[in-house]
C-alpha cells in the first residue's frame, strides 16, 4: 500500500514539470529561466519522470511485492479449491450465533440444513454431526485474476514500447512516401525493435480540411493509396479513423500547406517544388524556408510568409482573416550572404550569422517576384499531411489484460465470503442445534437469519442476535 | 431556443438544489420528518429540472451534451444529486445538506466557465466521447459522493473527542458530551454507518473508474495512435485511481477503519478534484483541446 502510494506521489511529478516525452520544448524553457535548479531536477529524473530508473524501481518494486502476494494466495486458493469446507470444533467465537432445541432427529435436521445450503450457493460438506458449507469462492478468483491481469498489463504496455516504434512524417500531397528510417522526420524506436521496416507505399491523392461555418474546423481527411506487397488499395485517414497495414497503425496528426516556390536567376531554375511551412495556430499565418545555395554570385535564403485570407485592417495592418485559401499571397524576405551549410542545420530557419537582407517582395499565387535579380515564382498552392506511424506489439495483450482485470474487479470487489456452520449435538437429554457463521456486513447477516430461521423457525431466530 | 431552455432550467435546479440544502439543514436541526421529505422532493424536483437543462444543451449543441467543461461539470452535478437520491436513501439523508450543497458548488463552478453549444473539435468527434466520458462523469459522481460520509465522519470524531475531552476537565464544554444523544449528534448517523457507507461508494465508483480509464485508453489508441502516454490528465486519473486502490486495500487487507481509513478517502478526494479542474485549468496537456 505504501508503495502505490509512492508510485501515485511519483507519477503525480511528471504533471507539474514539464516532460522531454511530451513537450521538449517546455523543458528546454525551463532550463532557460532556472539555469541553477534545472541540472538538479534533471539529475533526479523530474524531466523524464516516466523514463526515470527511481519511477520503475518503485514499479518493479510494487510488481514483486504483488507476485510475492499473489502466488502464496493462488497456492492457498487452489488447495481451498480441493479440499472440503471442515467442521468448526473451536477457535474464535462466529460473529452470528444461533442455538435452539429441535424436535426433529439429528440427520433430518443436517438433511435440511444441506438443502438450505447448497440452494443458496454454498458448498456443503456433511460429517458425523454437522455440517460446514462456504461459498463466496469467486471473489477471491476474482482478486487474483484483477492483480495478475495488472501485472501482466503493465508488462505488455512496457514490452510493446521496447519492441515498437513512434514515428511522424510530413507528406506533400501528389508524393510518394516509403517507410524507412530515412523517411520519417521524427522516430522514437524501442530498445528491442528490430529496424525492420515493412516497407509499404503511401501515396496521398490529397488532404483536405472541412470547416463549420464558425470557422472550427470539422474534419480533416487524407486519401491516400496504400501499395503493400504488390497490392494498391485506396483509403481515408481521419482523426479517430486510423489505417493498418502490416501491424503499423497510421494516424492523421498533423497538417499544413506546402506552396509550391520556383526560385530562378535569369533562365537558370535554382529550386523548385512545393516547400513544408508551420503554421502559427493564433495567427493563421504560415512560414518557411528556402535555401538555395546555387544562386551566383552569393548563396540566397529566402524567409517566406504565407496567408491564405490576407486582409488589410485599418490601425492593423495586413492580417489573415480565415484558413481557407480565399487569395493565398507569399511575403517573403530575401537574404544573401553565406547560409552556412557546412554544418547540418534545420530546414526551418535561415542560420543568418552569414547573411544579410537583400530585399522584401510579395507573389500572389500564379504570379511572380523579381527582387535583387532573383525570382521567386509561386505557381500552386499545396497542403502536406502529417501522418502518425506507430507499431506497438503489446497493444493487443495490454487490451485483453485490461478487460480481464476488469472482469476480475468486479466479484472481486462484490462477491462475499460466507461460512455457516451448523452443528446437532445432545445436551440435557435434548438435541440442540447451533448455527454459526463468519462475520460479514448487513446483507450477510441477513442471510444468516433466513438460513437459520429455515432451520430453527423464525420466531426464535428473531430474538437472537449477534453471538 | 434551446440553449436558452437549458440555461433556464439550469438555474431553475441551481434554485431547487439551493432550497433543497437549506431544508436538509433545517432537518438536522428540527429533526422533522416533514423537513428531511422536503429537502429530498426538492432535490428530486430540480434533478428532474436538471436532467431536462443537460437533455436541451445536446438538443441545442446536436450532439451528447457532454463535450466541454461546462456541460461535463453540469452533467456531474446532476449524477452526484441522482446517484445520492439513489444510493443514498434513507441512511445517508443527514449528508444530504452537504450534498446538495456540493452539487450547489458544482454548478456554480461550471456556470463560470459556460460557453454556448458548439460542434466539437474533430479529435472529440467519436463514439468513445458518449463512453469514457460518462464513465468518467459517472465515477468522479460516485466516488465525489463518497467523500461526504467520510467528512462528516471526520468532524464528528472531531466534535466527540473535543466533547469528551470537555467533561474530563470539567470546564464549561459539557454541553454536548458523547451521551447528548437528543442535540444535534442525535441526529447525525452513527460513525459506523458513515464509515460503512463510504466504503460502499467507493466500491461502487471504482470500477466505473476504472472503466472510463480503459475506454479513455482505448479512445487515445484511436486518437493518438497510443493507449497510454502519460499525458497530465492520464497521470492524474492514475494518481486518483492509485490512491482509491490504495483506500480499498486499506480497509480489506490491514483493516484500517475510521479515522485513517477517512482521511485517506479525503486525500483521494483532492486528488479527484485536482484531475478534474487543475489539470484542465492549470497544465497543458493534449486533453487541454477539450476546452474549458
């Protein structure tokens, strides 16, 4: 019990700093605004609070702890199981006690008793004298099927990761992409993966975002062609509608637009093809890259901006007003200098140390830019789907583990355990009979007293009590 | 239209449970059969004020009204009152000015953060919204329920310790000692019940817990293409379902009862709060989409 409750304080941790799994970028803030305590936090694992040996200690901890329990209790289980419910000579006085003469003959008497018994569920065994019945046996089935069905969850969740992988890619519609390591621009692979890809095909015909009139948007679909060992079939991938193929399940992430820029100088084309921007989710406004380290007599960079609804507000100035292409425009900066690329750098941002601006200019879509003898031409307006790829081998286990815990939860937490024991014994001549039970809530009793009142008649029984 | 029916009749059960608490209050203090029946007509009058108010808000927005924090705490408020008209009957009545104002609090609360009936984010567009969320609505109502028992049981240990301590030293405090059985401890169940019924609660709550956990894993394994991937809310419905795990284990397996077993229930309580409120509130995290 301590232990779950460190594991609780534990995982509670990974919510108030912010996690490298989830957000990289809060963590890096982090450090920036407390350069002194970051080091120490991260030493102790509180950035990584579910990937921290001190969180899996106390996991692995609870998890023998619960095997350490779980084992002796099915032995225990089992040979309850077998053996026979036996007759109660001593130990501690029952929590209900009933006793009254009969006027019936000792066997009849056990006789009926076994009939009361065995109606109501209870295993009944008969000796010289009394009888012993216990039923409530799915309860403790129950509890152990919910603790090993936990274990054996949280062994498949790990398991999966170790043997899966994570993944993302952006994809421009009209491309082709393969899977291969290459090919993702984002890969988190398990310890144990084995890097084997599948190596299936995804075409994607094209992306499309629906909006509600409000402007929310409702729905966002890729179509896409699936070609997997010779064979091509078409889908649609939706938010809460993966695809699967080959084990790989494939999720629709992420999105934005890809314009297609042509940069040129006189007839010579430097770069041309559609190029990935972000969007920035308040604005609308979307931004990007192009380096083009051919241009003559220096290498070029162009930062660009691009607003699908640009609108002039008075005070403002130009803003985006909606997400729907309405007149696309790009902005763009020109810059010229050296781009640095003799060291890798991102294909997001100009490295600008060697660069200086050159010029501003605009294109609307289907036009054209000449600035500072370079053109930048901007010809069709494409968007790229971020596709989602992810293999977890112990998704199917950690399913069927959970519902059987959960089916385990249930008698284990419902079903009682209940013992009666009734005995005919002679005493001053007379027969006496005594009914004894295990301790249990209102319900139970009240059971006791309809086994016993069956027995004894309930007159008798509604005076008696607590034993 | 709609949404200004289901506003109206909101407040009409804002009202009722108001008035229903203010007659819960005043049977503890009358000990009037006539007071505890009224407090219990009204909360039952505005559960049925209620349930129309959470009916109109899905007709209004043309989907589950369940999608956003206001309608989600509208919808917790409504099953706290239903499943304390249900589980609650008869014995639990003395908590049920308590209760009543809980859902009073519940309801307030979710007014601040009310927006108008919209569609939904493509992300939430799926059948699991209906699931996990009513299980989880339903859970956070069974187990929120169980928290009154166990706080009441609290302060009464509390008040009866401090009565028995007054006739000890003979001062003034022997106003109330453990015998006063006809003031207000009178009418107040005994701990054992109270102990006893949140215990009840809590077994109830868990597995529908627990329940929305898997769908909630199942539906992120749709969504996000993982079940489980320690996202803040993910984190803390954990923590919750650790520390109800841990209540439970107390009481079968080291037979902890009253006080301890109490305070344990209040600790998974705040946890409880903190998953609902806080996360959404305070930390970002991929549920944070859901909008207040």
């Amino acid at each position: 019990m301590v232990l779950l409750l460190l594991l609780g304080s534990g995982a509670s941790l990974g919510s108030f700093f912010p996690q490298r799994s989830l957000n990289p970028a809060a963590v890096d803030a982090y450090f920036l605004r407390h350069p002194a305590l970051a080091p120490y936090l991260d030493a102790l694992g509180l950035f990584d609070v579910f990937g921290a040996w001190w969180f899996w200690t106390i996991a692995l901890l609870l998890g023998i702890s619960l095997m350490g329990c779980l084992l002796p209790r099915l032995r225990a289980y089992l040979r309850a199981l077998k053996h026979r419910p036996g007759p109660r000579e001593a130990g501690p006085l029952p929590a209900f006690l009933v006793t009254g003469p009969s006027g019936a003959a000792p066997g009849e008497v056990l006789d009926r008793a076994g009939r009361i018994l065995t109606r109501r569920g209870y295993r009944v065994a008969r000796g010289d004298g009394w009888v012993a019945a216990e039923k409530g046996f799915l309860r403790e089935a129950g509890s152990l099927l919910f603790h090993a069905s936990l274990l054996a969850l949280v062994g498949s969740f790990v398991l999966g990761r170790a043997w899966g992988f994570q993944g993302q890619a952006a994809i421009v519609e009209g491309d082709e992409w393969q899977d291969a390591r290459v090919n993702y621009d984002f890969i988190r692979e398990g310890r144990f993966f084995s890097g084997r890809f599948p190596d299936f095909l995804l075409k994607v015909e094209d992306f499309t975002v629906t909006y509600h009139p409000s402007g929310l948007p409702e729905d966002f679909r890729t179509r896409l062609e699936v070609v997997e060992g010779g064979r091509r079939r078409e889908v649609v991938v939706r938010v809460n509608h993966p695809l699967e193929v080959a084990g790989v399940k494939v999720y629709q992430a992420s999105y934005g637009w890809a314009p297609v820029i042509r940069v040129s100088q006189g007839e010579r084309v430097l770069a041309g093809g559609p190029v990935v921007f972000i969007t920035d989710p308040r604005t609308g406004v979307a931004r990007g890259v192009v380096k083009v380290p051919g241009a003559r007599p220096e290498q070029v960079g162009l930062e660009l901006f691009l607003l699908p609804d640009p609108q002039v507000v008075e005070g403002v100035g130009l803003v985006n007003a909606s997400p729907l292409p309405e007149h696309p425009i790009l902005l763009f900066r020109l810059y010229a200098g050296d781009l640095g690329l003799n060291v890798p750098q991102s294909v997001f941002s100009l490295d600008k140390r060697g660069l200086r601006p050159a010029g501003d200019g605009f294109v609307p879509l289907g036009g054209e830019k000449e600035v500072a003898g370079v053109r930048v031409a901007f010809p069709e307006l494409k968007e790229y789907t971020v596709l989602a790829l992810t293999r977890d081998p112990g998704r199917k286990w950690a399913l069927l583990f959970a519902l059987l815990g959960l089916a385990g939860l249930l008698p284990g937490l419902y079903v009682a355990r209940r013992r009666v024991w009734v005995r005919v014994s002679e005493r001053d001549g007379a027969w006496l009979v005594e009914v004894a039970a295990s301790p249990g809530g209102e319900r139970a009793e009240e059971e006791y007293r309809r086994v016993a009142a069956g027995l004894l008649g309930a007159e008798k029984v509604a005076v008696s009590g607590r034993g | 239209m709609a949404e200004g029916l289901s506003s109206l009749l909101f407040f009409a059960a804002l009202g009722a449970y108001l008035l229903s608490m203010l007659a819960y209050s005043l049977a503890l203090g009358l000990r009037k059969g006539a007071a505890w029946g009224a407090g219990r007509g009204l909360a039952l009058v505005g559960a049925l004020a209620h349930l129309g108010s959470v009916v109109f808000r899905g007709l209004a927005a043309g989907r589950v009204p369940w999608g956003n924090m206001y309608e989600y705490s509208s919808l917790l408020g409504l099953l706290l009152v239903v499943s304390f008209l249900v589980l609650g009957r008869g014995s639990l009545k003395s908590v049920g000015a308590f209760v009543m104002g809980g859902a009073v609090l519940t309801l307030a609360a979710g007014r601040i953060l009310y927006v108008p009936p919209g569609p939904l984010v493509p992300a939430l567009a799926s059948y699991w919204l209906k699931v996990h969320v009513l299980a989880a609505v339903g859970g956070s109502a069974v187990l929120g329920l169980s928290f009154f028992p166990s706080a009441l049981f609290l302060v009464l240990e509390w008040v009866r310790r401090r009565a028995r301590h007054g006739v000890l030293v003979g001062a003034g405090g022997a106003g109330i000692e453990a015998g006063d059985e006809g003031g207000l401890l009178g009418a107040l169940p005994s701990s054992e019940l109270l102990d006893r019924a949140a215990l009840a609660l809590v077994k109830i709550g868990f597995p529908i817990w627990t329940f929305s956990i898997l769908a909630g894993a199942l539906w992120a394994e749709e969504a996000w293409g993982r079940y489980w991937g320690w996202d803040p809310k993910e984190t803390w419905s954990l923590v919750t379902w650790l520390l109800y795990a841990a209540y439970l284990h107390a009481r079968s397996s080291r037979g902890w009862r009253g006080t301890r077993a109490a305070a344990l229930n209040m600790v998974a309580f705040a946890s409880l709060l903190f998953t609902y409120y806080a996360v959404n509130l305070w930390i970002s995290g991929l549920h944070s989409y859901a909008g207040v």
